[in-house]
C-alpha cells in the first residue's frame, strides 16, 4: 500500500520544513531549498516491493543537499545505491566530485551512504528506487564508476531499466511476498548488469586487437563462472592462445585472469546469499553453483573479501526486510 505525503493541505509557511521531512520519512533526510518565492507543492508517494523502496516524487524546484551531518550514525553497511527516474523536467547530480545533467527520460546514479546533492531548476517528475548496496554484491570500486553520473534511458541497459522501473513504479501489483521479492532481485540484477556493462565499457578498445581480445575473455569469463574448472588455462584454450600470451592480455587491467575469475564468482554468491528468500539454496549449494567445489576454500576466500563468513553475510540479510 503506497503512503503519500503532500503538501497541499500544509499552512504556505509551513510547506518547505513539512517537504523536507516527507523526503526524509520516504527516502533519505536530505536539506531542502526552494527554488523560487511562494508557496511551495510537492508530493511523494511511497511503497515497498519486496525489500526495495519506491517513490515518485512530483514537485516544484528545488535544491536537496544530504551532508555529511546527514550521515552521522548512519550504518554504511545498510546504505542503498538510489537510482531515478527522470520522467520531467530536469535536475544536475553532483557526487563524489562528478557533476551530471540529468535529462528527461535519463537515468542517474547516487549512493545514499555518501554526500551528494541534486538541483532541479524547474517543476520535476521523478521515480526512485532504494537498491541496498549488500544485495548488489558489488565491489566499491565498480559502483563509484557510476555514482554521481547520468545513464541515457534509450539505449541498452538503460533503457531496459528505465522502462522496468517506470512500469513497476506506475503500478506496483498486488502479490505475494515471495513474488515481490522475485521482482525486487529482477530490478538489483538488471542494475547489476548495467553496472558491469559500463565498468567493461570504461576499459572499452579503441582499436587494439588485444583489447577487443580481453573483453572477449571477460566475457567467456562470466558466462562460464558456474564451471569449476574454469581457470587461465581452460579460458586460454578456448580462445586458441597460450597461457603466457593471455597473462601479458591482462598485465594492464590490474588484475590476473584467476583473480578475476575468482572475483566475480563471489559477487555472485555475495548477492545471491544476501537475497531474503526463504527458498533459497544452502550455502554450499550457491558455492557450487558459482564454481567452488571446497566449502572451506569458499569460506575462506568469501570472508577475505567481505569481512564476514558466507553465513554471517547470508544472516545479515534480514536486515533488507521491510520493517513496517
């Protein structure tokens, strides 16, 4: 059931302060500033889908600006990646020194874990929606690649996501928890893909056979992570070149081929354990599922990159269940 909150029935000296706090209880305390003289409207409107939270905000200009006093007894290990919608008007994002011009029909990127600001210089429209970072299951280093930037919304992923969103957040349907949670990782695995696609578009060639030759390997890479046996000399092989001329490939992406591959097996058990799903398979059966046949390499290895053992991340994903 969606919560709205406005200000039309709000006393004109009342509205900013009444606003600011509707933003706080439906996404995130922010500071507010008006844009222009008069009385202030806006409306937000609010709803869970699983263990996301969702929001469409229609409003007169405006300035939000989250401090870092904001942030002062805020767990980071509960932050969320928000990501929105701009269905009208326009708005800049500035984040983690970044400055982006958000269009109508773009996407934009910012981690509530961490300052940021959004000027919207007119009347706006915009759908948000709440991805709790541990349910990504990706490293820090590739989501910085797209906090505090703007997606175009016609092509690829973008458009993929910008229509998704627009929909769900249209009308989210009435259905059973389990459901609602099968459509919630439907939206944190497609923004996942998106992430992974533009972090591999950052490294994109330009003209290098060598280079097209990597992502050809990143890609077979991610396509057979269920394998086990899957290791430098496997992905060598089936691109007819030599172990040594497949390391001298990599020695510029500040990673080896079996770190790599490594890498990319534990986000996908590190999303897969954090998902609240009742249902979901054991712990060594997700480790196998993603290529790692010795439970105690996986624990080891997992809790190397994460800070916690498989169970305890998997524990912690209470922690994304709607809480009211």
């Amino acid at each position: 059931m969606a919560l709205v909150l406005t200000t039309a029935s709000v006393p004109d000296a009342e509205r900013l302060a009444h606003w600011r706090d509707a933003l706080g209880r439906a996404l995130a305390p922010v500071a507010v500033t008006a844009r222009h003289e008069g009385p202030f409207e806006g409306r937000v409107s609010t709803q869970r889908l699983g263990y996301l939270r969702i929001a469409t905000i229609d409003a007169d200009a405006q300035r939000l600006t989250r401090t870092p006093a904001h942030l002062t007894g805020t767990d980071p290990a509960v932050a969320c990646v928000a990501v929105g919608v701009q269905t009208a008007g326009t708005a800049t994002l500035i984040q983690d020194g970044r400055r982006a011009f958000v269009g109508e029909g773009d996407l934009m990127v910012c981690d509530t874990g961490r300052p940021y600001a959004l000027d919207f210089p007119g009347r706006f429209t915009a759908h948000v929606v709440h991805l709790p970072r541990r349910a990504l299951g990706l490293p820090e280093e590739d989501l910085r690649r797209v906090t505090g930037t703007a997606i175009a919304g016609t092509t690829g992923f973008g458009a993929l996501l910008v229509n998704f969103l627009t929909s769900l957040t249209a009308s989210v349907p009435p259905c059973a928890p389990a459901v609602a949670t099968r459509l919630a990782t439907g939206v944190v695995d497609l923004f996942a893909t998106l992430v992974e696609e533009r972090t591999q578009d950052d490294a994109a060639p330009d003209g290098n056979p060598g280079d097209h030759l990597v992502l050809r390997v990143r890609d077979h890479i991610d396509r057979h992570l269920g394998d086990p046996d899957l290791s430098p000399g496997t992905v060598a092989a089936a691109h007819h070149i030599s172990v040594r001329y497949l390391h001298r490939l990599f020695e510029g992406e500040g990673i080896t081929v079996a770190r790599l591959i490594q890498r990319r097996r534990l986000e996908r058990c590190a999303r897969e354990l954090h998902r609240p799903d009742a249902t979901a398979p054991t712990v060594s059966a997700v480790a196998q599922r993603w290529g790692f046949a010795n439970p105690a390499h996986f624990s080891r290895v997992f809790r190397a990159a994460y800070g916690r053992s498989p169970r305890e991340w998997r524990g912690a994903r209470d922690e994304l269940l709607p809480t009211g």
